[in-house]
C-alpha cells in the first residue's frame, strides 16, 4: 500500500509540475511591473498554467524562425528554442515529483499529506520566480499561508493525523515575527517576500514540533550562507550581490519536514 502512495505521489507531483513553467514565466517580472503576458518574442500567451512553449515561434526543421514586430518583444533572460519553448522543459515536473514521492515515503498515509502534496508545487514554483527576479509573488505566498492553516486545521479533526494545529499556528506566528525583525534591522539583506512566505513555513514546521522550527530554520540560513560563501570564493558574486534567499528556506523547510515526519 505504501509503495502504491508513493508512486501516486509522484504521479502527483509530475502532473502539477508540467503545469508549472508557464505561470512561472509570469510571474517572473520585476515589482510594479504587471504579469508577463506575451512571450519573448511578443506572441500573446494565454492562460497560467501549462507548458512555457509558443507555437507561433517554434521552427519546423531547416526552417526560419516567425517573423515579430521587435517593439513587442519583451526583455527576458531565456531565448525563444526552435521547438517555441522558452522557460523549463520537464525539470520543473522531475523536481515536483522527487518531492512528492519524498513527502509520501516520509508522511505515509496521513491527512497532512494532502496538505503537504498541494505545497510542493506552491513551492517549487515561488523557488523558481524567486531565483529568476528575485521576488516572491503575493499572489503565492498570502494564498498558500491562508490555505495551509487551513487544511491542517481540517487534517487536526481527521484520525491519523500527526501534528498540533496550535502549535503550527504559533510557530507561523513566531517565525513570522523573527522575519520581520530581520527584514527591519537589515532589509537590504532581507526580503519582505520572505517575511511573507516565512508563517507558511511555520505552519508546516510547527505542525511536528519546535525542533523541526529549529532545525528547518537553521537549515534555510546555513544554506543561504554557504552558497553565498561559494559565489564568493568562486567570484561569481561580491558582498553586495543578492542572492534570493526564498529558495534556500523552502529547501531547509522541505528537509525538515522530511526528517520530523
């Protein structure tokens, strides 16, 4: 039975991920800015969720590329493929389902994983957006935090469960409150977006305990900060470079849980 949830998970997580590229190219634009809604070479793109491909774009073999008006391309990092793809192929639905298939094994069959398995996707996606702009959309994290502490307090009523519903809403509060001390004292180093997305990660840590707090925390911060010694050592990055830190406290929160359940 388990391995059944297990491969369900991962079908899961496979499944959303295709779905995935395109919001995330739609997101991907810099505060004020309103969402991407053409693709690089300045087609229309409809609708947020599927694969990140412009068909008026993509070349048949030995063939020219779609003539476009320059004035409506759109500056981004990622060219325009032959086949019209422009943001990530299956990586994004791989990762998904790695992560998926990771919670199932760890969780079992309780009612948290349900809640677990619609925020791998949320999180993969504001990791995504984050790594390319810097930013941690509003429209992900307030949804994702409301909705978490939610569904865990509808998985706190259900038998099986393995957590404290109190509990993860304290610790949504208390990490909520440790982020937004540290954006004040140096909001330079951090972003408010990660003030935001920081009570979601409580939920799911406090849910299984203040070690897991502890730890998933600790974890996001040691990341950040032997990538950025890296990026410095390597010279790919000096003192005052950003470096989306979004990232790294998904992943710490992602171990965590992993380790706790």
């Amino acid at each position: 039975m388990h391995v059944y949830l297990i491969a369900a998970a991962a079908v899961w997580g496979g499944v959303s991920g295709l779905l995935l590229p395109r919001a995330a190219y739609r997101l991907a634009v810099e505060p004020e800015q309103p969402w991407a809604g053409a693709c690089p070479a300045g087609h229309p793109v409809g609708g947020w969720l599927g694969p990140a491909r412009c068909r008026a774009c993509a070349r048949p073999a030995g063939g020219a590329a779609a003539t476009v008006d320059a004035t409506a391309a759109e500056d981004v990092a990622a060219p325009v493929r032959a086949d019209g793809r422009y943001g990530p192929g299956p990586v994004l639905a791989l990762a998904c389902a790695l992560a998926c298939a990771a919670l199932a094994h760890a969780v079992g069959a309780r009612p948290e994983l349900g809640v677990w398995l619609l925020l791998a996707p949320a999180g993969l996606l504001l990791a995504r957006v984050d790594l390319l702009v810097f930013r941690l959309p509003d429209v992900l994290t307030l949804p994702a935090a409301a909705g978490a502490a939610l569904l865990l307090g509808l998985a706190a009523l259900l038998p099986r469960h393995d957590g404290s519903w109190t509990r993860a809403l304290i610790a949504a509060a208390a990490l909520g409150v440790l982020y937004l001390v540290l954006f004040l004292v140096n909001p330079v180093g951090m972003g408010f977006g990660d003030v935001k997305l920081a009570p979601t990660l409580g939920l799911a840590l406090g849910w299984y305990g203040w070690q897991a707090v502890f730890l998933g925390t600790f974890a996001g911060f040691l990341l950040g900060a032997l990538t950025g010694l890296v990026l410095l050592l390597t010279r790919r990055a000096n003192r005052k470079s950003p470096i989306p830190f979004g990232p790294f406290m998904l992943l710490g929160a992602f171990g965590a849980v992993l380790l706790a359940a």
